[in-house]
C-alpha cells in the first residue's frame, strides 16, 4: 500500500480566531499580538498580509506598513480550546497524529485509506470537519512523505488541498522557490539564491562546490531535503502526548 501523509495547518489561526469570535474583526487587517516598544507580531490576518505584515515582525514596523491595522492581544486560553477540537479531529480519522503546534500537525493515513475512499477524501473530509465545528479553514497537503506534505499545504492556502502523488513529487517541488524548503530560513534563502540557486530543482542537482560554501557538511543533507528523499522519521503513535503542542511551539505556525 502506497503511504499517504497528511500535513494539515490551519489558516492563519490566532487572527482567523478572532475574526471568527468577533464578526466586527471579519474582513478588516488584523494584527494579533503585544503593543509597545518591544512588542511583536504573533499572528496577522490575510487582509494585513497584503502591507507586508508577517508573524515575528516588530510591532511597530508593522504599524508603519499598515497604520490602520486592528491590533488585539493573544488569547492563549481560546486558541488552546479550538486546538482542542481540531486535534480531535485529528484522531476520530487516525491514532497516528504528529503534532508540530497548536495549529498544525502530520497525519498518516496509509492504513486508513481503505475504510475512507483514500487520502484525497480523507483530506477532504478533515477539512469539512474541522470547518463546521471550529468556523475555521485548514490548508492541507497529501503526498508520500511530510516533507512534500508540508510543503504542499502551503502552495494553495488559504482553504487550499493539495495532492502530490510520488510519480510527480519533482515535477511539483522542481520549479518552487527554495524558500519553499522548510527550514531554510529567510537569510540564508537569500545566501542560496544570491549564488544562483532559485529553484528546488536546482538544489537537487547543484554539485558539491556550490553547495559545500553554503551549507558545509550538511550539503548532501540539503540535497537530499531539495530532492524530496529526506523524509523524517515518524515518531507519532496512539500514545502521543498533548505536550507536543505546548502553547511555545504554536508561535510560528500561528502565522500560517
């Protein structure tokens, strides 16, 4: 049987939250997060998007790309309950649930495809759910290992499904940015393209003599990651505790 992963991340949690609790707020650039000298940006709504606002930015910085920004303070309490139900969601399909934040989780779904009419439905289906009990939407990728799953939950969002099936992971994941490599971070983004590597594909087939200056010894490691073949091991189990979605590692993806 062919493994079938899910990675499902749900839109731009915190904001849409309040946007859901709170119809005034539908609609409008919404920035969830601390005012102040020092305060940061933990999460911002689709609309604010648009100025160039994003997850970890200074708040200030941010109140200078969009003055007219709806500003309002995290409610951890809230956003944990509404986790809640979606993670719920989670294993009423399948005990085999990894998650990465509050928002957002791995899903293997290999033996769960007989019973539910295969990934694609049950992708579908997770997000009907978790639609019609939270108010919320949820981008999910189904592909044969996290690595492209999580990835592709991204290329469609918000509300978006998408499908790579392993005969096509390098036709999908060649002509992406090599932004869209999870991890690499925004710096050395830049770094790697700056020496003329764009592309996932082009990682995949750089030689060693570009790649050695910018990654050292974890070049192959790299290309390995670019070629879709470095998929991570799958430490879910029906025991999997709540801890792995402790309100600390929900700060990054409350941005998705």
């Amino acid at each position: 049987m062919t493994r079938a992963v899910l990675h499902v991340d749900m839109d731009a949690f915190y904001a849409s939250v309040e946007q859901h609790d709170d119809p005034r707020l539908a609609g409008q650039p919404l920035i969830v997060g601390w005012e102040g000298a020092r305060g940061v940006v933990a999460a911002a709504s689709y609309e604010v998007r648009r100025y160039g606002v994003h997850s970890a930015m200074p708040m200030r910085a941010a109140l200078k790309r969009c003055p007219h920004a709806v500003c309002v303070r995290p409610r951890m309490q809230r956003y944990q309950e509404v986790s809640g139900v979606v993670f719920g969601v989670f294993r009423e399909v399948t005990p085999l649930v990894q998650g990465l934040s509050l928002d957002e989780a791995f899903l293997d779904v290999t033996a769960s495809q007989h019973l539910s009419g295969g990934a694609v439905e049950i992708a579908r289906g997770i997000k009907h759910r978790i639609a019609e009990r939270t108010g919320l939407t949820a981008s999910v990728g189904v592909a044969p290992n996290k690595l492209v799953a999580k990835i592709a939950s991204d290329l469609m969002k918000p509300d978006g499904l998408t499908v790579v099936e392993p005969e096509r992971v390098h036709a999908v994941l060649d002509p992406l940015s090599v932004r869209r490599l999870p991890g690499l971070g925004r710096k050395t983004g830049a770094k790697v393209e700056a020496a003329g590597i764009r592309t996932l594909g082009e990682l995949r087939s750089a030689p060693d003599a570009v790649l050695w200056p910018l990654f050292g010894r974890y070049s192959a490691w790299m290309r390995e990651r670019a070629s879709a073949r470095c998929i991570g091991s799958w430490r879910a189990s029906p025991t999997w505790r709540r801890a792995a979605c402790a309100p600390v590692a929900s700060w990054r993806a409350a941005s998705g």
